[in-house]
C-alpha cells in the first residue's frame, strides 16, 4: 500500500476513489467503470506532476525521507553482482548501520560501503536508523583500506539523519572516528564517487562523501545538521522546521550551485519510492560515467584533484 505524505493528500484522494471504482467492477462485472477510472488516473497523473514539479526545500526533506524510497540494500542488489560482504571494525563490534563489501559493477572489481535505514520496524532496529556508531565508521575506515591496497575504486552510498549521538558512541570516539573517516577519503589513491541517496546527515555523510565525484538523486537532501535541529537552535522552536530548510541551501540544485554537488540525478517523476527500479536504473547510469571519467588516474592525480575540490568549496564569487 503506497505511504503518502502531507502534501500528497489530494492525490491520494484521487488514487483512492480510482481503486474503490476498480473494486466495484470486480465485484460487479456488468459495471463499465474503466473509462471514469482511467480519467481520474489521468488526473492522478497530472497532479502528481503538478506536485513534484517545483518542491519547496521541506517538502524535498519528506520525500528524501519517505520509507519507501529505495536503500542502500536496494541499490547493492540490483547494481551490483558478486557482492561480498564484509563486517567489524576488528576492534569493537560490528555496526549493521553501514554495509559494505567487495563486488563487481558492470563486471569490475569495486568496494561499495553505505548507510543502510532498514525496510520495516525490525530492520530498522537492527540498523539504528541508519545512524552509524564509531565502529561503523571505522568497518568503513578498514574497507577503504582495503580497496586502497588491491587498487580498486571505492562507491559509497550515502543516507543518514546524521551519526548516532549516544552516550556509548560518545564514550568509544565517535568524533575521532568520523574525522579518521573523512581524513582517509582524501587520502585515497583510488577513485572515491559518492550518491546522496536519500539523507547526507551532518559529520555522518561528510565521512562517506569527501569524493572525488559527489552526485545526489534529485529530491535528496546534504546538510550540516537537520532543518528541525537548526529550527531548534536558531529560533528555540523545532516548528520552523521549513524555514530553517530554505536557509540551509540543502536541496540538490543549490548544492550542485554552490559547487558541493557535481551531478544530479534525474528522479521518476513523483520521486524514487514511485519507481524504485528507474531511479537504481538511473544512478547505476551515472556511476557508470563518472567511473570511466575517473578511469586510469594516477594515485597522485586523485588526490590532488579531490584536495583541490574541497579547498575551493566556499570561493564561488570571491577574487582570484
């Protein structure tokens, strides 16, 4: 059963009246309903246009957000074959918040890490939200090293509210972990591309997408904390929440604008929990070019190239 949000009450509306015309015909053979439902589909379909057609910075929030957007785990079964998983950070524990392993995409060897959010209460449990502890960003740390070692490129798939805040994460560094995390994404000599899949939470993102080549799926969010967090330190009120998502510039235009952002990526129209196979089919596209863009750079070249990049975030407009 589709999850609509807020905003999408109307079409859902539509939608719904269009199921229970259906209903009747089955119910009711001798009923001619197709012709009356097929128009309130077409409604259906020009006001989901209509919708999505300028989405304010909020309303990206939700749609970055909804449940049913595909997850890292999506991604990695349908993009990738011979995908090895690999586990702990051969220190502390395990954390099921980040996956990541060895495997092939389009028949070459690559290392894939993401933050996977789960699909239904237990799994969303099991993976803390998609809010990785310390030992996930060094599991993260140890596979980077790893690709680092046997040459290969490295894909992260980014979609967090942020890094888990707990008092044990806390406690076990996990601020030295994430700054270790982004310190080992400049130091790679393989080509590092990074996809904002749904959320890029603060720290949290920042350690998986200090990349070579950044892309964001078009109703994806990247910023430094949460539009209610900010809501809540700016204006003591949690309730501006849509205000404090204008001001942080989150959304994947302004971010491609001021240079965070390399490419966008094309969602189905309605967003990615609409047609989950288009929107993996269309990101599975885009790694594709931007690992042949990258293909046959020097150690020394990467480096120098992402070192580059993030000196210069922040001096659009400035003087030379």
């Amino acid at each position: 059963m589709t999850q609509y949000l807020d905003f999408e009450k109307p079409l859902a509306e539509i939608e719904g009246k269009a199921e229970e015309l259906r209903a009747m015909g089955r119910d009711n053979p001798e009923m001619d309903i197709e012709k009356e439902a097929a128009a309130l589909d077409k409604k259906a379909a020009d006001l989901l246009v209509s919708l999505y057609a300028d989405l304010s910075p909020w309303r990206k929030c939700l749609v970055a957000r909804h449940p049913e957007r595909p997850h890292c785990i999506d991604y990695i079964d349908a993009l990738f074959t011979e995908y090895t998983p690999l586990a702990g950070d051969r220190n502390f524990a395990d954390d099921h918040a980040i996956m990541g392993g060895i495997a092939r995409f389009n028949g070459k060897p690559v290392m894939v890490i993401g933050h996977e959010k789960g699909n239904d209460t237990k799994s969303r449990i099991e993976r803390n939200f998609g809010m990785a502890r310390p030992e996930g960003y060094r599991k993260a740390i140890r596979l980077m090293n790893l690709a680092d070692r046997f040459g290969i490129p490295v894909i992260t798939l980014v979609d967090t509210p942020g890094a888990y805040p707990g008092k044990g994460a806390e406690e076990r560094g996990q601020s030295e972990a994430i700054a270790r995390a982004t310190e080992k994404c400049l130091e790679l000599g393989v080509p590092l591309i990074s996809v904002i899949i749904g959320e890029g939470g603060s720290g949290g993102a920042v350690a998986f997408a200090t990349a070579n080549r950044v892309a964001m799926l078009e109703n994806s969010i990247y910023s430094v904390i949460s539009p209610e967090g900010c809501a809540s330190i700016l204006w003591k009120d949690g309730g501006k929440m849509r205000e404090a998502a204008e001001a942080l510039r989150l959304t994947s235009k302004d971010l491609n604008e001021l240079g965070v952002c390399d490419t966008i990526i094309t969602e189905p129209k309605g967003g990615a929990h609409r047609d989950k196979a288009k929107a993996i089919e269309a990101v599975g596209a885009k790694l594709k070019t931007l690992l042949a863009e990258l293909d046959g750079k020097s150690p020394e070249k990467l480096r120098a190239d992402r070192r580059r990049k993030y000196l210069k975030l922040g001096s659009k407009g400035l003087a030379a």
